[in-house]
C-alpha cells in the first residue's frame, strides 16, 4: 500500500544520524548518533526506523555500491527499514565519492519493497562521464527497484572527486517495484552519451503527486533522453512537469521534456519547456513505442526543428486519450501536435502557432484543420476554451498558480467525444467522465477537463466594449454548462467614482441612457453574483465599456 501522512509505524528499534555524530557510537539517541546512513543500515534490522536529523550532512560516509566498481551510495537499502529525515526543507543528504577509483557520487539505492525514504533532500550526486564508467542505467540521487519514496527533493546535481563535469547517469530510476509520491526532482542536469535523463527515468512503478521541473538535458551531442521524464513502464499521473534546458548548439538528441516509449502519463500538466535541439522532437512529450497519455495539459512548450512539435510528437503505437494542446509554439515545425502514426481520441488541439499534422487514426478531436464532414467525427469548430484561474486538485501546492484550459458553456466539444468511457478516464482533476446513457450527457467532453454541472462557471460579457452615447449598454452572465439558466443575479456597477449594485431575476442587464451608472466618458466596470439551481457563481468583465460620444460631420 502506498504510505500516507497517517501511515502508523512502530519501530522495532530506532538508530539515529546526525551532523555531529560518530560512527563508533551506539547511534541510539540523538547524543550518541551515528554520523553515516550507511553506518546505521549496517546495524538495522528489518522493522527498524533510521532517524537522520536536520542538518546538511556533508561527511556522511559513503559504501562502494556492490554491483558497480566506480560508484559510492550513501546507503544501499536491502531491508525492511524506513529511513526518515526531518522534512526535505531542513535534511539535506550531500552525495561524495569514495575515493579516486570509487568516485561517482550516489545517494540512497533502494531494493527491498518494504523499504522507506521520507522527508529528506538528495543533492550533489553524480554520474560520472567516462565511457568506461559502468552501468549508465543507474540513478544516482536515488536508484528504487523496490521501495517507496516520499515527500523527499532531489536537485543540485554536482560535481564528482575526479572533476567537477557533469554525470552521464540519470539523476533517479524507479524499476517495476518502486513508488515516488509527493516529492520534488528539480534543477538537476545530465550530460550527453546518457541513457537516462535530468530527471526521473521510469523504467516501471508509480510516480504520483510530484513536481518534476527545470532539469537538464545533454550538455554535449548525441545520445540523450530528456531533461525531465524518461517513460518505459509504469505510471506517472497527478503531477506538474515544467521546464527544462538544452543546450542550444549541441543538444542533438534531446527528444522532449517527455521521453515516452511505454508506460502511461495521465492526469499531469506538462508547461514550459524550449526545447533548442535539432533533431526531429517535441518541446513538451515525445511518445513512441506503446506509450499513452491521457487527460493533460500541454501548454507553453515550444521547439526549434523543421519536423519538431511544440506541444507532443506521436509515433509508433502511442496514443492521446482526452489531452489538451493549447498555447504551443514553433520556429519551424508544428506547434501543437505532429502524429506520423499511432492514434489521437477525444483532444482538443487549439490556439497553438500552427496546431496539427496527423496521419489518419484520429478520432472525435477536435482542431482547426479537421475537414468539415471529417469521417473520423473530428471537427473544427472553435472549442470555447475557457482561461481559469482556480487550482488543479490532486497536484502539489506549488503548481496552484497553473490554469486549466476548460470548455465554455456552448463548447462544440462537450458531450462530443463519442468513443466510450473505457477510452475517457477520469478527467484532469479526477473527476468521472460519463457513461452511456445518462440524460443530457451522454458522452465524455473532448480534452483534458469534464465540465460537470457541481463546477458550474458564469462568464460575464458585454455586447459591446464601445457604446455610442444613447444606445443601451447590455451584459450577459452566461453559465458554463449548457442549459443552465440564472434566475438571479447581483450586479456590482462602477464608473465616475461611484458604485452601485443592481438585481434582476435573469443573467441579463440591461442600462438605458439616463440612468445612474450611464455616464458619458466614465468606463463603467461590472461584476456579476449569479444564481442558478444547484449554486452560485462570480465573474468580472476583464474589459470596462466606454460610453463615446456621437460624432456630428
């Protein structure tokens, strides 16, 4: 079971490490603690908690990792123990070689599945760059074949004993046993002729409520991944994605912020990543293989090549179920999505540079180069997308300030996505998509969001920004779902320096020359409180409308 903030444990024994401990102690209380993980694995037993206390721990000694001549952990981790820090804020864990010969600087190696790691940083760890250097799929801030991780951060990758380049090796591996929640991989970067990638390399596993962010791709030519997430199994979902550099001139192969040829991302927001490269890529995933995506958003991402996609690039037999491609750019290639085979369900593809090149097998999607009686039931009509400001749930608070893409009220796209609920999922934020034959709804919404009548918005417009002086000044307040009617609605006025409000039994108001908030000249700025069955919603005009006088010729 995946560990939670209530999950109970009761020790059998408890060693403790610290700053100024010393490795011939007894390590059995915070006076007398060891000052090495590695010490305290040593003496642990299976049901034994490790208690590593705040502080930067610089001189912890490290162990040669067994399977890797060239390699130094701080901690090789084969049982039953948990291992728990005093928040990744204050514990900071800083990776060292060995030695000349044992210099690659690793952190924690997790391979028993009722291991633990909670609540600590990992930094300074390092890969190594000579090709003779060892295995190049080992993660080197954590490498987890089994275990759980959890509330920990892993960034500033740093230099080794034997220079101060940076490492080959993937910052972190997760294998088919292992699980990261609710932890942060930042700012770490790997160089080139690696396998693996700035950030987490998910070879199988889950990886859930995590901000992986601004990590680096190569820094020389040939033979890397990506700067943030590299796919071949498992399950990433409920996560933020961001970032992540290259090095302009030199990054030949770096394929996306994502790397996926397996596994399944869903439920993620993937933002802001440039990718610089010249080879054929995407800025924001790359999917090959059997890859799936579904339910994200892909906004901010961009490219450079001529057969690159800003937003996602689609290959092999991956697939697109229900994702959001939105506010992509290109230099050259395509800014939202290019597919050269695999498949696309239910997307919205809008608003992007230029938005598509797709083979064949797209079905219920909607973007503006779809034909109008598409055989495939595509359309391109304009999707409504709706600019919200409010917090996507089921992701860390440092991603509260990203927005959601969601389709406005009369959106061509809802209820459109005529392919099945097998195919939907849950939504962006979790919630249900429908199934066949509930009344009034009977299908999935195109895209990353489901529009449900518990999330009803109101959006406030005004028929006109410029009002001749004795012509009416309307405002509509509209629901964001469909047949939803406002039967009553405050209405907050202000223009000259005054304010008023004003009621009506409608989401209609409308102002006639001679009363009080009609003044010539004076913007006049409305907000709106509407009420309708099943709740309320508020809404402001982001324009005021002026009031111009008529020109006499």
């Amino acid at each position: 079971a995946l560990p939670t903030q209530e999950d109970v444990f009761v020790p059998l024994h408890t060693y403790y490490v610290s700053t100024t401990g010393d490795d011939t102690a007894e390590g059995t209380s915070e006076d007398n603690a060891f000052k090495s993980l590695s010490k305290a694995l040593e003496v642990a037993v299976d049901g034994d908690l490790i208690r590593v206390l705040a502080g930067t721990h610089t001189e912890m000694t490290p162990v040669q990792n067994p399977s890797v001549s060239k390699i130094a952990a701080l901690g090789i981790v084969d049982k039953a123990v948990r291992i728990v820090g005093d928040g990744e804020a204050s514990t900071e864990l800083v990776c060292r070689g060995l030695s000349s010969t044992c210099y690659n600087a690793q952190g924690i190696v997790l391979k028993h599945p009722d291991a633990y790691v909670t609540d600590l940083a990992i930094t300074g760890h390092n890969g190594g760059l000579n090709e003779d250097d060892g295995n190049l799929e080992w993660g080197m801030a954590f490498h987890a074949t089994y275990g759980h991780i959890v509330r920990c951060r892993v960034t500033k990758s740093g230099a080794t004993t034997s220079g101060s380049y940076l490492g080959r090796k993937p910052t972190m591996v997760l294998g088919r046993g292992a699980t990261m929640t609710d932890s942060f991989v930042t700012n770490n970067n790997v160089s080139g002729y690696s396998k693996g990638c700035g950030g987490v390399w998910v070879q199988g596993g889950l990886v859930e409520r995590c901000v992986i962010a601004d990590n680096g791709g190569p820094e020389v030519k040939d033979k890397g991944y990506a700067p943030n997430l590299r796919m071949e199994g498992g399950l990433v979902r409920n996560s933020l994605i961001r970032g992540g550099r290259t090095n302009p001139t030199k990054g030949y192969n770096f394929f996306g912020s994502i790397y996926a040829s397996g596994g399944i991302l869903e439920r993620c927001v993937v933002s802001g990543t440039a990718n610089q490269t010249e080879s054929v890529s995407a800025g924001g995933a790359y999917l090959l293989g059997t890859a799936l995506m579904r339910n994200v958003l892909v906004t901010g991402c961009s490219s450079r090549n001529v057969n690159s996609a800003g937003g996602v690039y689609v290959s092999g037999e991956a697939e697109l179920r229900h994702v959001t491609v939105v506010g992509n750019t290109t230099a050259s290639g395509v800014a939202g999505v290019k597919q050269t085979s695999g498949r696309i369900y239910g997307s919205v593809i809008a608003d992007n540079v230029s938005n598509v090149i797709l083979a064949e097998r797209t079905y219920f999607s909607d973007y503006p180069e779809a034909g109008a009686d598409d055989a495939n039931g595509n359309i391109s009509a304009d999707p409504l997308l709706e600019h919200t400001t409010d917090p996507l749930p089921q992701v860390p608070a440092d991603i509260a300030d990203y927005v959601g893409f969601i389709l406005y009220g009369g959106s061509p796209a809802r209820n459109a996505a005529k392919i099945g609920y097998n195919l939907a999922g849950d939504d962006l934020r979790g919630e249900k998509r429908p199934a066949y034959g509930r009344a009034g709804n009977d299908y999935p919404d195109m895209g990353a969001y489901e529009v449900t009548k518990d999330e009803i918005a109101v959006r406030l417009t005004a028929a006109k920004a410029k009002v001749l002086d004795g012509d009416d000044m309307v405002f509509v307040a509209e629901p964001s779902v469909e047949g939803i009617v406002v039967t009553h609605a405050a209405w907050t006025l202000a223009a000259g320096g005054a304010t008023t409000v004003v009621e009506t039994d409608s989401g209609r108001l409308v102002l006639k020359p001679g009363d009080a908030m009609y003044v010539l000249g004076a913007p006049l700025e409305a907000s709106v409180v509407a009420t309708f069955e099943g709740g309320t919603a508020s809404a402001s005009l982001e324009v005021p409308v002026e009031i111009q006088p008529q020109t006499v010729f």
